[in-house]
C-alpha cells in the first residue's frame, strides 16, 4: 500500500508538468489558427521588440533597491515580463500561421519544413515552460530567468517566414 501511494506521488508531479506543457501547446495552435494568415502577420513578430525581456529582471537593479522596494520591484516587472510571454506567444503563433499557409499555397512540397514546425512549436513550448518555472522559482528570489531561447526561437522563425513570403507574392 506504502508502494503504491509512493508511487501516485510521484507521478502526480509529472502529470501536472505533461498537462501544463500540453496546455502550451494547444495555447500555441490556438493563437496560430485564431489568426488570418498573411503577409502582415510578419510585421509584428520582430524579435528586437522583444530584447528588453532579456534584462528586465536583471538581479543588478534589485540589489541596489534593496528591502520593500526590492519586492515590489520584483513583482512589478515580473507582471511586466508575463505580458511579454503573452505577447511573443501571440507573435510566435501569428508568424507560425504565416509559415504555414505560405507552405500550403507553395508551389514547392516542403516536408522538411513542416517537420522543422513542428520542432520549432515543440522547442518553443518547452521553453515557455521552462521559463514559467523559472519565474515562479524567482518570484521567491530563487535562481534567474533566461527567455533568450524563446526570443531567439521568434528571430528564427521569422527569418524563415520572411525566405517564403517572397514566394507568396503574385506573379505580374
């Protein structure tokens, strides 16, 4: 009996952890379908909005405050730093949206990109969940943060989206 209580206990954590990674994913599709596909959806998406994400819970600043004003600090710019992962989400469905229907209206078969997708989608949402781990681990002033891998994620996509765009515009 010992065993098998043991045993729930344990999977329950890594239930919770499937379950929440499975939650990104469909958050992904979700935003990906939501939106209408076209060349525009490449104009939002630029990784350089992204950038101050990267410092914006920098311990240097924090250390300098110091006390009352260091926790407050803290969990305003870690609301600051989850309207971000919001929005490069979005932008990461959109451009994924974007990739998809140029690769449906190409005149060129491309499984090796549509297997990259879904490489890149999986890559993206285990990170988000890596760093939605992260930030609660910080929240209690444990550890950093580290959502380079997710902007860098959005530059690459982007940059793949922008090589089949030009194939998308119609023929004079």
């Amino acid at each position: 009996m010992l065993l098998l209580f043991t045993i729930i206990l344990m999977t329950m954590p890594a239930v919770a952890l499937a379950a929440h990674f499975a939650s990104r994913l469909l958050r992904l599709n979700a935003s990906a379908l939501a939106v209408e596909s076209d060349h525009q959806s490449l104009q939002p998406a630029d990784a350089e909005r992204y950038r101050p994400m990267l410092r914006l819970l920098s311990s240097d600043d924090l250390q300098l405050a110091g006390g009352a004003l260091a926790t407050t600090l803290r969990r305003e710019r870690i609301q600051i730093f989850r309207d971000y992962l919001r929005c490069i989400t979005k932008d990461y469905g959109r451009l994924l949206s974007a990739v998809r229907a140029a690769m449906v209206s190409s005149q060129m078969d491309r499984p090796d990109l549509a297997a990259a997708l879904y490489r890149y989608q999986f890559s993206f949402a285990y990170a988000l969940c890596r760093i939605e781990l992260s930030l609660t681990l910080y929240r209690f002033g444990v550890g950093a943060v580290d959502c380079s891998g997710l902007v860098n994620a959005l530059a690459h996509l982007r940059s793949e989206a922008l090589v089949l765009a030009p194939s998308q515009a119609p023929a004079n």
